[in-house]
C-alpha cells in the first residue's frame, strides 16, 4: 500500500480526515497510532470506494481529538487480510495551528 497524495502527513483541525491511496485491495480497517507513544487512537471508516483512474478514497473520523498537536500513522487492514503499517498519516491540531 502506498499514498496517493505527496507527502507523509496531513494535518486535520478536526476529527474527520481523509485520504487518497494505492493498495491491492480497499482497507477495511484502520488504527490511528501514535507516532511517539505507540497508543492506538479508534478510526471509524465513512466512507471507501475505487476512483475511476484505479486509486481508493477514504474518509475516516478518529473517535476523539487529542488535547495537543498530535501525529499518528495508519495501522490498515486490507480486504485480503494483511495489515500494514503506512508511512503516511495525520496530524491533529485542536487549536488550528
């Protein structure tokens, strides 16, 4: 699995988030963990489909929004079972920094 967006990180001022990828297989499951701790911050997925150009799309929303600037990486599961941990991620900025 790869990102289809450029760049490690993007940043989220609120607790929805999304991202473009390549992968065999559309994830069917996802953990948000912490880059520093290692703690694990729950994921609902909304929405996941297959762009017509071959990449999937993935809108997710965290559980809650941490106190601080906080980053974390994708921990995913894909449709076949294998489950990856990313490079890519997200940033959470509750104060909009």
């Amino acid at each position: 699995m790869s990102n289809a967006t450029n760049g490690a990180f993007s940043l989220s001022y609120t607790t929805n988030f999304f991202r473009y990828y390549i992968a065999t297989s559309p994830i069917v499951d996802v953990e948000l963990v912490n880059v520093e701790t290692g703690e694990i911050l729950g994921s609902e997925i909304w929405q996941n489909y297959e762009t017509e150009d071959g990449r999937f799309y993935l809108q997710m929303v965290a559980d809650e929004m941490p106190e601080s600037k906080t980053s974390f990486f994708y921990r995913v599961t894909l449709e076949e079972g294998i489950t990856v941990d990313t490079h890519g991620g997200v940033v959470f900025d509750p104060d909009g920094n």
